[in-house]
C-alpha cells in the first residue's frame, strides 16, 4: 500500500509539473504575444508621428532631410522611452506662418505640452485641435491668428495652462471654456475678443492667473469670478467693461494684483476689497468711480503699487494711508481729492513715484519729505498748494522729476536746486505760481527748468537762457536780463493774442529794434558777400539747388547759408541740446525737411583737438550705413562755422526718454528690448562688419537717439577711432562717466571690449529705468542672493507678464552682466551678443517674480561661457 501511494504521489506531481510547465509556457506565449503587440502598436504610432511631423513643414529640409526616421531628436521635439512624442517646443527662429493646418493633431496620442510662442503662426486655430486628450500646456501666444476661438479647446480637459495673449482673436468666447476645469492659467489678453467675459470662467476652481486683458469684452464683471479661490493675479484691464465692481470680490483672499483699469467701471469702490491684506498691486486708473477712499485702505499692507488716478474719487486723502510702507507707487491724481496732503504720507519711504496732480488739494507740502529717498517722480500740479518749497524736495538723492506747476506756491525758490546729489538728472516745473526772489544761478545745473508765469525779480543769468529756451521764463515781468533782446524775447512770448493790445505793444517794440539790425545785417551781408570767401578743404561735388543733403563734401558756402537761413543763425531758440563739443539744433530746411545740426562752439573750433574730434566724426559716419546708427547727411567745413547735418531724431536721447515719466511708460518692455537689440547690431557691426574695425569709446544713454517709433541710433561718434589691429591701441581716456570700462583706470590700451562694457552698463539703464551705478556698487554674493529682479526693473512699467518678453528680458540682463567682467577678456564680443539674442539657449522655468540676480550670475560669465551655451550650428556658423 505504502509503495503504490508513493507511486501515486510521483505521478501526481510529474503530472502537476507538467500542467503548470505548460500553463507557464501558454503565459510566456501570450506575454509576448502580448509585448509583440505593444511594441508593434508603438512602433506604429512612432511611424505615425514621424509621418506627420515631416508633413507638418514646421521644421526646415536641411534638419528632416539628414533625419527622417530619427524625428526625436530634432529641434523642439521631446520624446518618451517608447519614441512617443510628448512635447513640441520650437526653437526661437523657426516660423510656421500658414503651416498650423497641416499639424495632424490626432497623430499624437501622447502630446501633453504644445508650445509655438513667437513662431509667426497665421491663420485660425484648426479645430482638430481638440484631438489631443492629453494635452496640458497650449501656448499660442505672439503670434498673428485670427478668426474665433474654435468650440473644440473645451475638449481639451486635462489642460492646465492655456496661453492665447497677443493674437488677432475675435468674436465671443464661448461657455464651453468652462469644461477646462483643471485649468491653472488663462491669458487671453491682446486679442480682439467681444461681448461679455464668460461667466463659465467660474467654474475655474484651480485658476491662479487670469487675463483678458486689452480686448473688446463689455458688461459687467461677472460675480462667478468670486468662485475663484486660488486666483493670486487677475487681469482686465483697457475693455470696456461697466457696471460696478463686484462687492464679494473681496472673498477672493489670495489675489496678489488686481488690475481693472481703462474700463468703464463706476460706482463705489466695495469696502471689503480693502481687505485684499495680499495685495501688493492694485490699478482702478481710468475709469468712472465715485466713492471716497475709506480708512480701511489702511489693511492692504502689502501693497507696492496702488493707482486711482483718472476717476471721480473725492473727499480727504485717509490718514491711514501712511500705514502703506511697502508703496512704491502711489497714483491718485485727476480726481476730486480735497484738504491738505496728511503728513503721514512723507513717512512712506518707499516711494518711487507720488502723484496727486490734478485734484483740489490745499495747504502746504508736508515738511517730512526729507525721507523719501527712493522718490524719483514727484507731481503735485494742477492743484491749490500753498506755503513755501521745503529745501528738503531738493535735496533728495533720488529724485529726477519735480511739478509744482498750476499751484499757489509763495516764498523762493531754494538755492538746494542744482547742488543736490544728482543735479542734471533733475527736471524742475515751478511755472504758474506766486514765486518771488531772483533766479538762483545753480539752476543751470539742472537738466530742464520751467520758471514761467510766477513774479521773479532782479538780474537773469544768461548763462540760463544759453542752456534753456526763453519760453521758460516768460511771464516774470519784473525779470530783468543783461542782454536786450532776450529782455525783448521773453516780454514777446509774455504777449497772448487775447490781449490784442498788448501784442501789438511789444510787436512795435520789438519790430522798433530788430528792424534797423537787420537792415544792418543785409547791408553787411551784401559787403561781404562781394568778397571771395576762401574755401577750406570743401570740394564742390553735386548739385547746387535741390536736397544737398543727399551728397557728400558739399560745397561749404552754399550749406552755410542755408543752415544760417534754417536756423536763424544758431539762435537759441532752435537749440535742442549739447553735445561733447557743440550745439545741436533744428533745422526746417526750405524743402519740408528737418534735420539736427551739430555745430562746433566758436571757440571750440579754433582749438586743434576739437576739430580733430568734427573731422574724425564726419569721416567715421561717411563710411557708414547701419539702421541703427544716426545718418550724416553732410557737413560743412569752413572757417565761418563747421559743422554735421544728420537725421533729425524725433524723440530725443533715451537718456531723456528714461527721465520723463511719459516717455518712458510709451518705451514698453518690447521696444526697450527692440531698444537693446539694435545697439547691439550697431556695435557688431562697428566690430566685426567695418575694415578696420571701429571702436565708439563714448556708449552711453546720451548718445543713444530716438526717432517717432522709437527706435534706435548709435549717434556721436567724435571719440571714435579705427581699431589698429597690429597697434597697441593706446589713446587718451574717452568716454562719458559711469560708462567708461574699469581697465581705462589703469591702461590706456583700447579694445572693443570698451564698448561691450558701456553697452553692459545702457543695457541696465534701459531696463531699471535709470543708471546702475548704485546698484552695481552696492553688489556682493550675498545681496545678488537677496535682490530679486523684479525689484530692478523699471517700476514705471508692469512687470511683464508674456513669457517670451520676459524671458528676452532676463536673458537682456544675463548678457549685461557678462559684459560687466571686469577682466575684459571674459566679456563676450558684440557678436556673441547678437547671436545669443537671435538664438537664445532655453529659457529658464524660473517664473520672473522668483528670479534673484545670483542666478543670472554663473562663477565665471566669461566670453568662453556665452559660446558654450550656444547651440551647435550656431557656434559654428559663428567659426566660419
């Protein structure tokens, strides 16, 4: 018995074996079977995708062509383990233009991110779109789509980020988008959208940014808005919303900014937004509101910026606004405000930018303002101020534009102007008030000056009336001068064609006195103009009538006399600034045409070194043609007068356009970068397109001119010379300070790297708003770890909220402080520059607020760096 069980129990397990080796081997068939299956599927969505991505045209031949099969490792495409696409970031450069139809959407299963910012895609949005399930990040944004916003985006479920700003977008945005439920960022700004702001948006519970902001959208703010809960920015300014603000928005705790302004909003401002304690920006500018500001303003002590301005707001300023301390920028003005300023508002010393203009404010200045030492802009025109200036508003450190225009103000005007800290940075409006006393002589340190229509007395300065036009002293009558006809010019401007009498009077007056001098000066001219006139290395090329600008070397006499016609013979009134050795002015030519003038100072041009500086700058800017440096017309070389005819730049120098407040918000994040790309061009080519090289030597603010659209130009090039290849390059310092390289402290050996310091140094200026110097000085490993720099940037500006702007503008600065080494070598050439702005290296995922400046640092920023970071056919192309 024992033996059979024993017999049967072998059996039993030999058949067990067998059962299970088989099972085994019917699981390892299907298995694979299994695995054959999967791969072959992949394989086939690998060939699908790659089909459709070489039929999409996006990418050039030269790339598909060397690559077919291998489409994971083209240019913007991101791949799983599997092959897969999962990810399509085009590279800067690339342009689809009308290729987005030929995308076939449904060939990629596995998409999750779709980025063509920038790509200069036209056309509508295909509505295949929808096809991709898996999608997460869509940005379209900067490009020119137009047509509506196709019904099928809310198929896109698992969307997260939907970036569709700065398109040509029309039409009503549909109820559908409320199906993207997992959305956590909607930017819809800068299209043309219309009708109502969907009230589906509610439904939004995840949404932290939501912009729809510069388009067409009226009605009312939707209340779904206030289901929001996690939104930290919201955005929708410049529609034509109306309606009231609604009073549950207050609910919405965690918003960061709030910008509704350039709407039609009116009403009372809702007294639980005061409880926004988050806020640290906040813009009703520019529209219908009526209410008072309450004391609860006092809570929102996070704010930075805070702007009313272009309402219907009335009553006193709150004295709990003094509890604001963080406020950079403060912006009540063209309101209804009454009383006095609270003197609790000099405690706020953070201040960047204080304006209460344009309201009923009376009483004086508060005496505190010693402490604004941030304070750069400070408007508090058109009101009723009365009371004395505080010699303190003189003294600040910072300050660059001070309007007291349009007040009451009494007493004299403090000699503190002009000796401050920063003199000629600092522009001064005291016209249309009480003042009284003499002009004190350090006004003329200042960059502009306007002490018109108060009761001045006692000797002028002439030196002033050198520096700035006679219209900024009109209306002192009892103003004298050391020279009759300004006396003259100042009482004729004085004179208003309302007052027929009066102008008449002082036409008399004036005709009584110019008369016979220009009757003397026909007659003078007339004797002289019998007697030859030797002409002084001036040839006669070209013609004698017609544009005579259009020519080179032209004949002296006859571009002196028009010059003398256009200008009224250099008279002050035709002056527009000073150069580094002459005048400019403006010249109407008989043809329509305006041009500058540059002429060398009379005495200046008797001195060797200056006319070396008036010949070396008309034949520099004769061998040149660059968009983005200044245009010599021609110039004239005589003993009478020498001087260079260019293109008259509408807009001034950027070094002005920064220091004026309205200039500088028209100069937008995207052309001060246009701004910065252009001089960057310009040097490049001075470096490496001219034979000889050329070296500017004098990169600064100043020398950077703006036409009507704010453009460009390289201009002043006295300083210039030509780079000496096989030379030392020694040469006398040159240059204007807070630009000038450090190594010219100590060598006078030049190199082109002098210039890629000073661009580092404009490029800075450009994007803070005003000089580095302080910062820079200022600047260690442990601050650079602290300084954030959204806090750098200029404040007059919202920080900027596209993507690619933003990433343009971090690079900007990346580029600056690489040409900021002090060790000369380790600056990138302008070349370099150049190429780095046309094909950046990835952009950092950083988002810009959490940038600190450490991080746009690396150990060494050398020139070896910046090609390493280049891409490969680059660098390249950049050895050939």
């Amino acid at each position: 018995m024992v033996a059979h069980s024993y017999q049967f129990l072998a059996i039993h397990r030999a058949i067990t074996a067998a059962i299970i080796t088989a099972c085994s081997l019917v699981a390892v068939v299907k298995l694979s079977a299994a695995a054959n299956a999967e791969a072959a599927a992949a394989m086939a969505v690998k060939n699908l995708e790659s089909e459709a991505l070489l039929n999409s045209g996006w990418w050039p031949d030269t790339i598909t062509s060397r690559n077919i099969s291998g489409h994971c490792k083209w240019p913007g495409v991101v791949c799983n383990d599997a092959g897969s696409v999962t990810a399509i970031l085009l590279p800067a450069g690339y342009t689809i233009g009308d290729k987005l139809s030929n995308f076939s959407f449904s060939s990629f299963p596995n998409l999750f991110r779709l980025d063509l910012i920038g790509a200069g895609v036209t056309g509508i949005i295909p509505p295949e779109i929808g096809a991709l399930s898996k999608l997460t990040y869509l940005d379209l944004s900067s490009n020119q789509l137009t047509g509506e916003l196709p019904n099928t985006i809310s198929n896109l479920t698992k969307l997260a980020y939907l970036y569709i700003s700065q398109n040509n977008l029309c039409g009503v945005v549909s109820q559908n988008i409320g199906n993207l439920v997992n959305l956590v960022a909607l930017d819809l700004s800068d299209n043309n959208f219309s009708g109502s702001f969907p009230p589906a948006i509610g439904s939004m519970k995840k949404l932290e940014y939501l912009s729809g902001a510069r388009n067409q959208f009226d009605g009312s703010i939707p209340p779904e808005i206030v289901n929001l809960k996690s939104l930290n920015h919201l955005n929708l300014s410049f529609n034509s919303l109306t309606g009231r603000i609604p009073t549950n928005l207050g609910n919405l705790t965690s918003l960061v900014s709030l910008h509704l302004q350039v709407n039609q909003i009116n009403g009372l401002i809702p007294s639980p937004l005061f409880h926004l304690t988050n806020l640290t920006s906040l813009d009703l500018s520019s529209n219908q509101i009526g209410s008072s500001l309450l004391p609860d303003i006092g809570e929102m002590k996070c704010l930075t910026l805070l702007n009313f301005s272009n309402n219907q707001i009335h009553g006193t300023i709150p004295l709990e606004i003094g509890s604001l301390t963080l406020l950079e920028n403060l912006d009540l003005s063209s309101n209804q405000l009454t009383g006095e300023i609270p003197v609790q508002i000099g405690s706020l010393s953070m201040l960047s930018l204080l304006d209460l203009s344009n309201n009923r404010l009376a009483g004086s200045i508060p005496s505190n303002v010693g402490t604004w030492s941030k304070l750069k802009y400070l408007y508090l025109q058109k009101n009723s101020l009365s009371g004395s200036i505080n010699f303190k508003i003189a003294n600040l450190p910072s300050i660059i534009i001070i309007d007291l225009s349009s007040n009451q103000i009494t007493g004299k005007i403090p000699t503190e102007f002009g000796n401050g800290p920063y003199p000629n940075t600092m522009n001064l409006n005291l016209s249309h008030n009480n003042i009284s006393g003499v002009v004190p002589r350090s006004l003329k340190q200042l960059r502009d000056i306007d002490l018109s229509h108060n009761d001045l007395e006692g000797q002028f300065p002439d030196d002033l009336l050198l520096k700035f036009p006679p219209t900024r002293f009109v209306g002192n009558l009892h103003l004298g001068g050391n020279a009759s006809y300004f006396h003259i010019r100042l009482e004729s401007f004085s004179a208003t064609k309302g007052d027929g009498h009066q102008f008449k009077y002082y036409v008399l007056i004036s005709l009584s006195i110019l008369l016979p001098l220009f009757l003397i000066g026909v007659l003078l001219y007339v004797i002289f103009s019998r007697t030859k006139i030797r002409k002084e290395e001036v040839e006669l090329v070209g013609k004698k009538h017609g544009d005579i600008f259009r020519i080179w070397n032209y004949d002296g006499n006859m571009a002196y006399e028009d010059i003398i016609k256009a200008t009224k013979n250099f008279d002050v009134w035709y002056c527009i600034g000073r150069g580094s050795y002459g005048t400019v002015y403006r010249a109407r030519l008989s043809s329509g045409k305006v041009v500058a003038v540059k002429k060398l100072h009379d005495m200046e041009s008797e001195n060797p070194t200056y006319v070396k500086s008036f010949r070396n700058e008309a034949q520099m800017l004769s061998n040149i043609r660059h968009r983005n440096i200044v245009k010599l017309y021609g110039f004239c070389l005589h003993r009478r007068g020498m001087f260079l005819v260019y293109a008259y730049m509408k807009r001034g120098s950027l070094f002005g356009a920064l220091r004026n407040r309205n200039a500088a918000t028209q100069l937008d994040w995207i052309k001060r970068m246009n701004l910065i790309k252009g001089i960057a061009n310009a040097l490049s080519y001075l470096h490496h397109d001219c034979r000889p090289p050329m070296i500017h030597r004098d990169v600064s603010s100043k020398n950077i001119l703006l036409n009507s659209e704010l453009e460009a130009s390289l201009s002043d090039f006295g300083t210039a010379r030509l780079l000496e290849l096989d030379s030392s390059n020694q040469t006398i310092v040159a240059g204007t300070y807070g630009y000038i390289a450090p190594e010219l402290a100590y060598t006078m050996v030049v190199t082109e790297k002098v210039d890629v310091y000073s661009f580092g140094i404009v490029v800075l200026e450009t994007l803070f708003g005003k000089h580095p110097g302080e910062f820079l000085s200022s600047l260690s490993p442990e601050s650079a770890k602290q300084t954030k720099l959204k806090d750098l940037l200029d404040a007059r500006l919202f920080p900027p909220v596209n993507r690619l702007v933003a990433c343009d503008v971090v690079l900007a600065v990346t580029l600056a402080m690489a040409c900021l080494d002090p060790n000369p070598k380790s600056r990138p050439t302008m070349q370099q520059v150049v190429l780095q702005f046309i094909f950046p290296t990835r952009n950092s995922t950083i988002p810009l607020h959490a940038i600190t400046v450490d991080q746009l640092m690396p150990p060494r920023f050398s020139a070896q760096y910046v090609v390493r970071t280049l891409p490969v056919q680059i660098k390249e192309r950049a050895e050939k």
